[in-house]
C-alpha cells in the first residue's frame, strides 16, 4: 500500500524563504516608507496620496516577509513523485502533485524577457493522457503572454506544466541525483 506523498520521507525539497534580491528591496521600501510616513506627519503630503504610498509599498515587504517566515515547501521530490507547493497566502492544499508514472522528463530552463531580466523554471514532460496541472495555481501552465518569451528549443507543447523558481532556490545538481535516485527512468533536462 503507497502512503501519501506527504507522508514520505523527501529526497529533495526546497522552501520559500529571502532571496538576494530581497536584500536590497526591502530596505528601499522600508526607506520610501519612512519617508512617506515623515511627509504625512510634518502635513506636507496627505489624503489619497498618503494611502497609495502606504498601501502601494507595504505591501511587498509584507508579503515576502510573510512568505519567508511561513517556510512553506516550494518543491519536493520523494518516492512517490514531485510536488510543487504554493506561497502564502494560497492554501497549502493548492500544491501540485505530479507521480513519476506520469512524468517522462523534467526540464530546466531560463526564460530571458529581455536584456537583464529572465525567469527561471522546473518543467515538466508529461506522459500522453495527463491534464495539465491547475492553472489557477501560481506557477502553473505558461500562459498565452509568455509564449512570445520561450527560448527557441522550447515549444509550448514541450513544457505544458512548469512552475517558476520564485522566492526559493533550486540546487540543480541536489534535485538531478534527487530525480536520479528515486525515478532513473526520468530524464532531467537543464537549459538553464
């Protein structure tokens, strides 16, 4: 009997936690907050314009705060398959389960959307005959607008299922011998 993949012991797991980035823009927030705040207490600014700039840069440090301190999974590997999970303030219920009898491939890639930006992705190869994952879910199938951004060896069809490596880090070369050990008749591709 094939316990429930929470119950089983990772092999691989990442968690939503700071990122880099996070060490230079939540300081600027916190700067421009202040700011705000001074300017509305000495009455210099105030009314609509007071709560845009309260609301408008409270909100990202809240939220990734709020995400790092939550620890959630953001992507497990065990016996049973892989699982995608969602930040806070989606239910952990809404996390993706794919088993490995469905996964023919898993592919790693950067999608560039421009000179200095790009975003990075955990795709999956589905076997023939497997709905798409949620689409309602974060991260989950590439959308119509993100089409005009897939490198060139990648079509839509391809990667239908992939989810964005966003407020975690995915150690590559740990979640390839994860892929390796668990599901040898798995193939991980990384483009990245």
């Amino acid at each position: 009997m094939m316990r429930e993949p929470t119950q089983l012991r990772p092999v691989y797991e990442a968690r939503f936690g700071l990122m880099p980035p996070d060490l230079w823009r939540l300081p600027m927030y916190a700067v421009v907050l202040a700011v705000a705040v001074g300017l509305i207490l000495s009455g210099v600014a105030g009314g609509w314009l007071a709560v845009v700039v309260l609301v408008g840069f409270s909100y990202y440090p809240a939220m990734r705060a709020i995400q790092a301190a939550s620890h959630r999974t953001a992507l497990r590997v065990d016996m049973a398959g892989i699982t995608f999970g969602v930040p806070w303030p989606l239910a952990p219920s809404r996390a993706q389960f794919v088993p490995w009898s469905e996964i023919a491939a898993v592919v790693l890639w950067r999608q560039d959307e421009g000179p200095v930006w790009w975003r990075r992705f955990v795709g999956l190869q589905r076997r023939g005959g497997h709905s798409p994952l949620d689409a309602s879910t974060p991260g989950g199938p590439v959308t119509r607008t993100s089409y005009w951004f897939l490198p060139p060896y990648l079509t839509p069809q391809a990667t239908p299922d992939r989810w964005r490596v966003y407020g975690w880090r995915l150690d590559r070369r740990r979640f390839a011998a994860a892929v390796a050990h668990v599901a040898p008749h798995v193939a991980v591709i990384d483009v990245w």
